[in-house]
C-alpha cells in the first residue's frame, strides 16, 4: 500500500510537470492546511516539493514554506485570475513603467501590499485626487497582494 508520503510527491510531480506544459493562463499550487491557512505558490516561479521526516517543504524562486505532513489538508492546482484584468478594464488599475496605478480612491486612503507568507512590504497613500501609485521595482519577486479600499489584487512581482 502507499503511503500518504509517496503519493503526495507522485501527484506533485505529476501535476506540476503537467502544469509547467499548459499554456493558458496563470497556475499555482495552492497548499490548505487544516487550521484554514492558504499558502499559494505560481507555478512560474518553479515549486520543488520535498517531503521528510513528515515535514512538507516546497521551495520556489521567491519564497520557503514548511508544514507537517498532519497539518495539510489538501493540495490543489488552480488556474487562477490575478484580479488586475478585470480591475484595468475599468480603468481603475493601471500598469506603468513597473508601476501600478490606483485611481478613483478615496484621498487619502492606503493602498498596502503583501507578500505571500503575509508580511506587509509596503503602503502608499493616495493622493488628494485618489490616485496612489505603488512602485514594484523594490519589493521582492513573487506574489504580491495588493489591496485599497476597493480592490484586492494579486499579482506576480517579476
């Protein structure tokens, strides 16, 4: 029989070998762990899952993450939207010179940005017409959340 080691790294394998191949849009592997945490890694950034002494480690180009084996409830591979097309179509979002662009917020108001594992990198206010501009060239790569009193976004800082 199995065990619940083996055939987590077997489908792990399989699926990120299969996900590196798809072409249309963007991949991550999403870890749930049993106290309802959230750890999402973007296939982009090339994953390696490593499983010993039941401790569950994946390693990827920006970010670290470990967990026992007994605390994961499951794995899954999504294909997410970032969130930013939806929000630039509105034209409340905009991408510039490694730059994102809020505008129509309220003056004043933060816009903070995340990384993955939670910590806060940065926070930009808006200005007194609402726009507040959040440079991406000196945060790290990876995942980026972004969120306003609007919107949230997530994003890949590349």
């Amino acid at each position: 029989m199995m065990s619940i080691k083996r055939f987590f790294i077997l489908m792990a394998t399989m699926a990120l070998a299969n996900g590196v191949c798809m072409a249309d849009g963007v991949r991550f592997l999403v870890v749930n762990a049993k106290d309802g945490t959230k750890t999402t890694f973007a296939i982009a950034d090339e994953p390696k899952v490593l499983c010993k002494a039941g401790e569950l480690t994946i390693v990827s180009k920006s970010t670290t993450f470990s967990l026992s084996l007994a605390d994961v409830r499951n794995y899954v591979f999504s294909e997410e939207s970032t969130g930013i097309i939806e929000a630039m179509k509105d034209g409340g979002i905009k991408l510039e010179n490694g730059c994102v662009i809020f505008n129509g917020l309220s003056a004043g108001s933060v816009v903070s940005a995340y990384m993955q594992d939670g910590r806060l990198a940065k926070e930009c206010k808006a200005d007194a017409n609402g726009k507040a501009v959040v440079n991406m060239t000196d945060l790290p790569k990876g995942i980026v959340i972004l969120h306003s009193n609007k919107t949230d976004i997530k994003i890949i800082n590349r």
